[in-house]
C-alpha cells in the first residue's frame, strides 16, 4: 500500500473537487454572468428603454423643485414624496421618489413645464431586476448566501482549474493550442481550459470586486473597514451633533463607503424644514458632482441627505444636512475614505463597468461570456463522457489520503471564505451519513 502522495493521486483528488463544484455551481455562475452582463450596459439600455420618461426638448427658464414638487402632490395627493434628483442635462428630466399605495415609484417630470411624463415602479425596472437577480436569485437572504457561495466556489474552481491545467513535463505550447482533430471531447477541453486561462485574472477581478456587496463577506469586509479605521474617518463631525443608531445606508442609495456611517440627527430650531431648493443649492456650493439626489427626512429630527454615484469613485459624495438650519452636518468624499474603502470603491466602479468607460464594459462583458463558456463547457465535457446509468464522476485516487489532503487544503482555503467551509462540511456529512450507507447511490456517484 502506498504510504506517499503521488502527483496523480493528487491531481485525481483536486479534479474530483473540481467536477463536483463545477457541476453543482455552473448554473447559478450563468446566471450571474448575463445578469452581470446586462447591468454593465445600465446607461445604453436605460436610455433606449425609458427615452420617453428621460429626455425632453431643451428649453431656458426651469420651474422652481417646489413648484415641480407640486406638481406631483397634485397629481399624486396620497404619495410622500421621499426624494429629488434635479435635471442634469438641457434636455434631461427631473426625477421625485415617491411613495404611494405602499410602493417605491419614480415620478419623471418635465422641468420646464411642469408636466409629468410618467411614472416607473423601482421595483419592476430591468436594472433593478437585474440587481435582485445578481444579488439575490430573488430568494432574499437565502439567495445572498447561495450566490456568495458560488463566488467563494468560483475562487477555488479557478485555482483548482489553474492546477489541473497546469503544463508539468508538456510544452507550453501543447496546453494553448486547440486539438481539433482529435475528437470532440479533446477539442471541449481545450477550449474550456484554453478560455479559462486567458480571462482567469478578469474573471477573478470580477468575483473578488463583488464579495463586499455579499451579505457574510461583505458584513465582515465592513466590520473590518470600521475597526481600522480605513472605510469612513471616525472624526466625521465633532461630538456636539447628536447621532442617531440609524446608518445611512437605510435613508439614501450611498456609496458603499458610506453605508455604516451612523445618520446624525437635526436640532428642531425652527418651525418648518428648509424647502429642497435650498439644500440643492448648498449642494452645488459645495461642488457636489451633478447627477446627485436630495432624499428627504422622515421624521422631526430626520436630515437631508445628499447622494451621487458618479462614473469616477473620486467624485462621490455623501452629504447630511440638519433640516432647520442647513447647517453641513456630515461630508463625506473620497478623499476622505480610509484606504480600504478607497479600494473598495475603485473595485466596484470596475466591477458595474463605469470606472474607464466603454472600455471598461467591453472587458466586464468578455470575462462575463467567459465564464458562461467556461461553465457550459465544463457540463459539455461531462455530458459526453458520462456512463450509462453512473454520474461519471472522475476516478477516486487509488491513495485515500491524497483527497483528505486536498479537502483539508480547500478548508484552509476556506478559513477567509467561511462559507465555503461550512458548504463543505455540509457536503461531507453528506457522503458520510447518507451516499456511503445506500449502495446504489455509491454506485451512482461512483
């Protein structure tokens, strides 16, 4: 009996792992590659599918926030109004968010004269759709953990793949070309790993850009930020302005390195709240970037808050205005930001395609086809080597120890992604408590 591991017990070991995680992720990895896709191109197919509600003719003289805010009230009389975002174009309408019937809709209205193009219920826009798809599969929490799972599983997929590929005593030369001649399998495999290779370092910028937006990963990234210091500055504002236990993240779409920075609270001194033009215009003093949105304050001591996600990261700003005074309460750039959040941010920009154009949603748009070629092709491969009646699993190492060593280096693999540690144990109980104990579903798995 063998008492050593042998490169080939070690390499059938990792191509098990591979196979099963493959097989088991490959649909949920599609899906986030054409949802992932679509959204790369928001402002092109935004702009075609809702050209009605965006763009008007250009014209001088606007109607004041107010008077538009009216406008809407009149037309809506039950809806609170929740947010504005001023036209930033000639030829561009005014957006306010409103709630009516208990649903999330945005009003777009004609700045020049008033009228109202239309409304669109935020939950029912492809964007939007695509966010909860990408997010979420629509299952909630439940399907944040299944998609960050897939993330986690896609790391060591391309790591194991990476192995497997690897040349060893072949020429570098034999492992890029495509076999063509050599049989349909033969040639699948080539392209499978031939694609993976070449966009392996896109597609890893992909998945690692996305994790802090993941519900597990991404609550731990922001524990981490907080405790160092390196997402939002601590010294924010002085200790004399009252916070309240509310993020910012629950009254305002913000950046991400604004999302746990605690809301401060207004100082009732006065006997209403200020109008929205007035914060609109403290905005523009203070050089906020045009495209921003002034959401509004939900109770008595509730703030303004100023939001804009530019194309550039170094643009954005988050702002918090006491209601009463217009006194600056919070303002938050990128210049502020730890180092952390920085990076974090320039990551998300080239994650949804926008931090260097066309370009950028090119590159995102190939790495995205990528996987979904790698993953297709990978269940090609399997489909046509399976055995009748068997899920044609690849051989078991004839040295059982060569797979407890490789499950043993994905769990410490695993230590920084503790989903997939946890999805392995689950996977492992599994096999033990129930494959191994009913013969023909050994047999089958075999």
């Amino acid at each position: 009996m063998k008492t050593f591991l042998s490169p080939k017990d070690v390499y059938k070991s990792i191509w098990r792992w591979h196979f099963y995680a493959g097989m088991i992720f490959a649909p949920l990895l599609i899906l986030l590659a054409i949802t992932g896709a679509i959204y790369l191109f928001k402002p092109q197919i935004e702009s075609v599918l809702y050209k009605n509600y965006y763009y008007i003719p250009k014209e001088t003289q606007e109607l004041t926030p107010s008077e538009l805010i009216a406008n809407v009230k009149h037309r809506y009389p039950s809806a609170t109004i929740t947010r504005y975002k001023p036209s930033d174009a000639a030829n561009r309408s005014t957006e306010v968010g409103i709630v009516w019937n208990n649903k999330a809709y945005t009003v777009f209205i004609n700045p020049y004269n008033g009228s109202i193009l239309g409304k669109l219920a935020d939950e029912s826009r492809l964007m939007n759709i695509m966010v909860k798809l990408h997010g979420e599969i629509m299952a909630g929490t439940i399907g944040d953990r299944l998609v960050e799972l897939a993330a986690c599983w896609a790391i060591i997929l391309l790591v194991t793949g990476l192995y497997l590929w690897w040349p060893r005593d072949r020429s570098l030369y034999g492992i890029i070309k495509i076999r063509l001649h050599a049989g349909k399998r033969a040639m699948w495999k080539d392209l499978h790993s031939i694609v993976a290779i070449w966009l392996s370092a896109f597609i890893l910028l992909l998945i690692i850009t996305g994790l802090p937006w993941a519900g597990f990963m991404g609550d731990k990234i922001n524990r981490i930020a907080t405790a160092t210091q390196s997402g939002y500055p601590s010294g924010l504002w002085d200790g004399n302005i009252p916070e309240s236990s509310i993020s910012t993240k629950s009254v305002a779409k913000v950046p991400w390195a604004a999302e746990n920075m605690p809301v401060p609270q207004s100082q009732e001194n006065g006997p209403a709240a200020l109008p929205v033009e007035k914060i609109i215009e403290i905005a523009k003093e203070r050089n906020v970037h045009p495209g921003f949105e002034v959401n509004f304050p939900e109770r008595e001591k509730g703030v303004y808050t100023v939001s804009v996600f530019p194309t550039l990261p170094q643009d954005q700003a988050t702002l918090h205005i006491d209601q009463y005074s217009g006194k600056v309460l919070a303002d938050l750039r990128f210049k502020d930001y730890g180092w952390m959040a920085k990076w974090i941010e320039i990551g998300i920009a080239l994650h949804e395609g926008r931090y260097f154009g066309l370009f950028n949603q090119i590159l995102g748009l190939i790495a995205c086809l990528g996987l979904i070629f790698i993953a297709y092709s990978g269940v090609v491969m399997w489909w046509k080597r399976r055995p009748q009646g068997k899920l044609g699993t690849p051989p078991a190492p004839q040295n059982k120890k060569a797979m407890r060593v490789v499950t043993a280096l994905i769990v410490i693999l695993g230590i920084a992604m503790p989903l997939v540690a946890l999805s392995l144990a689950a996977a492992l109980i599994f096999d033990w408590l129930i494959i191994r104990r009913i013969p023909k579903l050994h047999a089958w798995f075999s």
